[in-house]
C-alpha cells in the first residue's frame, strides 16, 4: 500500500492566512524554523497507479499539482482519482470536493450522517448534481468493512471514534456514531495495515486493541496543549470541546503512543499553533526521543 500525504495541517493550514501567534509569525520572519503546511488530506494507492483521497482539502488544488503521479494525462481529461473516502464532514475536509467538480461524477463513500451534513449545513451533494451528475454517495457505515471499486487490494474498515461533529452540523456537541470515523485499511496481498484518524477525541479500550494490530499509526496531532487556543489567544475553545486529544498531558497521545511498540507513529492534522511545528522547540525534541513522527506535506510511506 502507498500513502501520500497531500496535506498534514489542521483547518487554516500553516501559516494561516490571518494568523500572528508564534509559529505563523516567525515563520513569516524568518525566526522560527519550521515548514509550511497545506490542509489535512492522504491519498492512498495498492497499485500506484490507481489513488484514493480521503478526505478532500480545500487545498486540493496545489497538492494535485504537487503530486505529479496523481495526473497521469493518458487522455483529454484525466486523473488517476478513483474515489473519495471521507472520515467526518469538517470543512477542511470536505471542501476540496467543490474543486473537483470538473472530475464528477466522482463516487464519495462516507457515512449517511455526514452525507445529511453534506446536503444540508454544507449542501455539496445537492449543489453539485449540476456538474455532470456530481458526487455518487457509497455509503458507509462503522464497523462494515468496504472495498474502494478499482482499488482490489484494498479493505477499508471505518472505525467508530470519539470526536465531534462540524460547528456548522445540528449534532455539533452531541456528535452520534458514524459522524467520525476512522479508517484502518488492510492491504489484502501485503498483510500491512494503516489507522488513518486525523481527528480523535479519545481512546477507547476498543480503539486500544484496534491499534496494537495496525502497522503504521497515522493519527491525531492537532493541538500540544488542551488550552492552546486560549492560551495563544487565538480562539476560546479547549481542544476537548473540538473533539480533538491534545499530544501532552497525562492521557495524552505521548503518553498513549508510548504503550505501542514497533508501530510507526506518525501525526497529522497539526494546528498553527502547536509548538511541534518549530523543528527547534523542546516540544519537538520530546517527539523525536519518543519515536513519533511528524508528518510533512509530500511524506511518502510504503507499507
Ligand atoms: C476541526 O478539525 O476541528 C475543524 O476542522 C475546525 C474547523 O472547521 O474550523
Ligand atoms: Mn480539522
Ligand atoms: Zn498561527
């Protein structure tokens, strides 16, 4: 299996647009040593001919032109995009879909909640059906296991997880199963298995187990701190009420992630604010003495 990252930032990419906290400041200047970011998406191959995207950024744009294997111009119009896999309805998400309008009909699998979010706070599937037929919903459902039409070697198993729903959603703060989900995605022929959960709000002892089994970890990073966006006063919210579990912290990813050996760690979905992003912070350091990964845009896994 073959795993691009496309996008390895949380909402508002790194530096965001409108930000001055530390990290989009000094990156600005030239103080803080770190890497710009585009917006959280993967894509994922058995062949490397054949791709999926899970999760479609709005960055979508520049991280196709960044990923040259991804448009094989075989034909007037073409992409080597088969499908588009979603774990939950967030904006940053979601949105790269409007950019793909020129691809559609374009078959989306996710579940039916964030396919009402989808035609309702964020009409996509609706808005799009003028566009050659726009997006074909695959449903799916935690716990059912699917296989991505043109990508054989692959199972695909959405996972219940804790998280929240998008602050646009009618369920946003009383998130119900199957509006997140991740994805542990089982290469049939090479026995190798990936748990893909850019957002999680907790582990569970079922999530536990379900990562002991996985060969490659590629989880949750967004926030250091359960208060850093309060603290680099750039919102009011703690990271809990986001759905998101912070790195640090007694029940913190470190910690967890530490219980897992001989497992790449790896983590996406990182906000502008978090001091990881500085390749010179302590934050940094304590990550690399740990054997937990960063993940960049372009990073490259084979497993
Ligand atoms: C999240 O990951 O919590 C969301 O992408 C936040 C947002 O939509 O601004
Ligand atoms: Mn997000
Ligand atoms: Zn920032």
């Amino acid at each position: 299996m073959f795993i691009r990252v496309l996008g390895s930032a949380a909402g508002g990419g790194f530096p965001q647009w409108n930000c001055n906290c530390p990290n989009c400041k000094g990156f600005r200047n030239g103080t803080v040593k770190a890497t710009a970011r585009t917006q959280s998406s993967i894509a994922v191959s058995d062949n490397g001919s054949d791709w999926v995207i899970v999760n479609a950024s709005p960055d979508i744009r520049s991280q196709i032109m960044a990923f040259p294997e991804i448009q094989p111009a075989g034909q007037l119009r073409d992409t080597a995009i088969r499908a588009v896999v979603l774990t939950d309805a967030q904006l940053d998400h979601c949105s790269g879909l409007l950019f793909l309008r020129e691809g559609c009909p374009l078959p989306v699998y996710c579940t039916n909640h964030v396919k009402e979010d989808l035609s309702t706070g964020f009409s996509l599937f609706p808005l799009l059906k003028s566009w050659q037929g726009g997006l074909q919903h695959k449903p799916i459902e935690p716990g059912e296991r699917f296989v991505v039409t043109g990508l054989t070697e692959l199972e695909w198993l959405p996972v219940p997880i804790k998280s929240n729903a998008p602050p646009y959603s009618s369920r946003r703060g009383s998130p119900q199963p199957g509006d997140n989900v991740g994805l542990l995605i089982h290469d049939k022929i090479k026995n190798t298995r990936l748990l893909y959960m850019p957002g999680l709000g907790e582990i569970t002892a079922e999530l536990l187990a379900l990562c002991h089994q996985v060969d490659c970890l590629l989880i949750e990073g967004t926030f250091w701190t359960e208060d850093e966006m309060i603290v680099t006063g750039v919102g009011n919210k703690m990271a809990a009420e986001m759905g998101h579990l912070p790195i640090s912290g007694e029940n913190g990813l470190l910690n967890f992630l530490g219980t897992l050996h001989e497992k790449r760690k790896i983590l996406i979905h990182i906000n502008n604010t978090n001091p990881i992003l500085n390749e010179e912070s302590p934050e940094a350091e304590m990550l690399a003495r740990s054997g937990i990964e960063v993940s960049f845009d372009g990073m490259q896994i084979t497993l």
